[in-house]
C-alpha cells in the first residue's frame, strides 16, 4: 500500500455497520447554531439576492419596493440560508456531508431590518442507497426562524447526506468531468437569456387567472466559476466552517477541545492546517482526489435558492412562496450550467389562501436532471 493511499484511508473513514446507530444515538441533541446575519438588513437581503444572480428590485430598491404590498423591501424565500446554512449533521467525523435537500414552510417574509434568530434540532437519520454510493445516511434538522417579536418566520426541515470521501471502502467515486466548453454561439444564447431573463415584477397575476399546465419561462444561471462561489460565499451566505487568520485558528482551538461540537469533517492533509473539505466548492484537487466530485461543485443551497427564483419571478411581486420542497440529484462542476423549469400541476382554495403547485425541477447544459422540486404559492384574488 503506497503512502497516499494509507494517507486517504486514514483521513477517510467508512460508513460501517454501526454508523446508523451511532447517527441515531445523538437524536434530539440541541445544534449549536452560528448565525452569518443576525439581522436582514438592505445590504444582506441585496447581497444574498446578488450570490444568486437575482437582481429584483422588490429585494434591493426601497423606492420600488415601496410601492409594492409590502411597503418595503422583503427577502427572497430562501434567504434563510444567509442567516443561518441550515446544515444539521452531527456525529461521524471525518465522513464527508453534502446538502441533500430542504422541505420548507414559509409564514411570514422575512422583512426588512428584521431581527432573525435561528434555531435548530436534530430529529432523524435514515440509511439509503444511490446509483454513485451504495451506503450512506441522511440526517435531517428542524430548523426554525424567528423575528424579534418571536413570530414565526419559515421552518425548514433540512436534509443532509453523509457519505464516505473518495479513500474510504465505499466512497464516493464520481468520474472527473472537464470543464464544460461551449461555442461562441452558444454562450452568446446563455448571456441573452440572463440579460433579458422574464420577470413579472409589478404587474399582477391574480389567481383567477392561473390555468393548470401553464409553463414557467425559467431561468439560466452560469457557466459556474470560482467567481460565482466566492460571491456566494463572501457576500450571501458565509458559512460557519469558513474562517479567516485568526479566527480559523480560534475557532479550530474551540473545535478540537470540545471534540462533541466539532462541526465535522476538518480535513488537515490540505494546506497544513484544518481545512474544512468545503474548499471543495472552489478546489479541484480536494473535490476530486479527496471527495470523489467530478470537479470544484457548486453549494446545495446556492442551487435551492436558484431553482426558487424561477417562481419568484413568474408569481410577481403580489405572490408570496409558502412551501418550497427541493432534492439535489447530481453536482453541478465548474462550467456548467443550470437551466430552471417549473409547471403549474394545481391551484386550490385552502381557507382563505387561494394557492398555486408547481412542479419545478433543474437542468445542466447536457440535459441531466440537477435538482427536483415543487413550490406553492399563495396569489391575490380579483
């Protein structure tokens, strides 16, 4: 056995047969919660806004947005993940997590200079098999989001995968896959649909009017490069795992002496010092040597909140998202695209609330199914 085969297991532990019972064994423990924002300000709803490439007014313009229903700017659905990732997988250091998926339910927008405090429990973990990874858990956290007057904002039941890195028995082992290169006509078609991407905005779709079997127009965004993940995460998101200077060594220190609240999968083969494997988001040489990914990958939530502007943008600003269910089905590497697409499959009365369905799903440039959703909206009625 060579040196770096003996280095990958080592740092590279399996999904073995009590890895179930141990997941389990931490149910109902309290999640240490690290908020990036505390608070939505203008600037932390434009800026998560932007890491996805949404620039509607009604989350960045207070003169637009003034004159909307809601009297000022709101946040995007998913801006819970710019307070807080949502991320819940404790237990198994050293197995690699990736975001599975969310189930979310949405009270009230988040407003305006909100004060948000997130909380979270672990409440499940379920063995399952893939077509990549034979072995491997989902664990699942309920994570709530409350404004200052302790109203509940949204919900999220937040799925994770926990699968063995690419030196472990079993481990992930995608194929390293080139950078997609495409044809001067072919990026010019991709910029023309972001430049002049469909937005309903102001004018008003009442739910009267909605027939089930209508098409969204959709949306592009990419090709993904090390730009996009370091706007996402240095302005949209954050993460609690990324640290900088110091505050990596204190918060590394703080890690290793409470060993039960190590927030998983410090990787210290890399660069020297604990390294979080995320840097796989950005790194081609951890997220294919390491962690098994065809090339540097895109972020779970990142690609949720993606897949969320292609209702946001058809509903206008009248609509109001109130369920959004999303799976991630395969990476998105850097140069690829993710082409949105969503259906309305029903429209209901639900008390007072006149509601939409929609089947939503996400596509790359070769035509693999990326992300599998559904979304209801709430609309005005005439």
């Amino acid at each position: 056995m060579d040196n770096a085969t003996l280095k990958g297991q080592l740092h590279a532990p399996a999904i073995g047969t009590g890895a179930l019972e141990e997941a389990r064994a931490l149910l109902g423990m309290p999640i240490r919660v690290e908020q990036w924002n505390y608070e939505a300000s203008r600037d932390a709803i434009r800026h998560y806004a932007w890491g996805l490439g949404d620039d509607n007014p009604l989350y960045s313009d207070p003169a637009y947005a003034q004159e909307t229903t809601w009297g000022g700017i709101i946040a995007p659905p998913t801006f819970f993940f710019g307070i807080w990732d949502a991320v819940v997988a404790p237990g198994l250091p050293d197995v690699q997590w990736y975001y599975s998926g969310i189930d979310a339910e949405f009270h009230q927008p988040i407003l305006r200079d909100d004060e948000v405090t997130a909380s979270a429990e672990y409440v499940d973990a379920q063995p399952l098999s893939g077509k990549t990874v034979s072995n491997m858990l989902v664990q699942t956290g309920d994570v709530r989001y409350h404004d200052q007057r302790g109203t509940l904002l949204t919900r999220v039941l937040s799925h994770t995968f926990r699968v063995a890195r690419q030196g472990a028995e079993g481990g992930l082992k995608y194929a390293p896959r080139d950078k997609h290169v495409y044809t001067a006509d072919e990026l010019a078609v991709i910029v023309d649909r972001q430049l002049n991407e469909y937005r309903r905005g102001a004018d008003v779709l009442y739910w009267d009017d909605v027939e089930v079997g209508t098409v969204l127009p959709g949306t592009v965004r990419g090709p993904l490069n090390q730009q996009d993940m370091t706007a996402y995460y240095c302005g949209a998101v954050g993460t609690s795992g990324y640290k900088s200077t110091k505050l990596r060594w204190k918060y590394r220190d703080w890690a290793m002496s409470s060993p039960e609240k190590l927030p998983n999968n410090y990787d210290k083969s890399y660069y020297g010092a604990a390294v979080l494997p995320s840097i796989g988001h950005q790194d081609a040489k951890v997220a294919t040597e390491d962690l098994g990914m065809p090339g540097p990958y895109d972020n779970g939530p990142q690609r949720i909140g993606m897949l969320t502007t292609c209702v946001t943008n058809w509903i206008g600003d009248r609509g109001f998202v109130r369920k959004l269910s999303a799976r991630l089905k395969l990476p998105v590497i850097f140069g690829d695209c993710t082409y949105t697409f969503g259906k309305v499959i029903g429209k209901r009365m639900e008390g007072e609330q006149a509601l939409v369905d929609f089947e939503l799903w996400g596509e790359n440039q070769l035509g693999q199914v990326t992300i599998k959703g559904s979304a209801t909206a709430e609309l005005p009625r005439r």
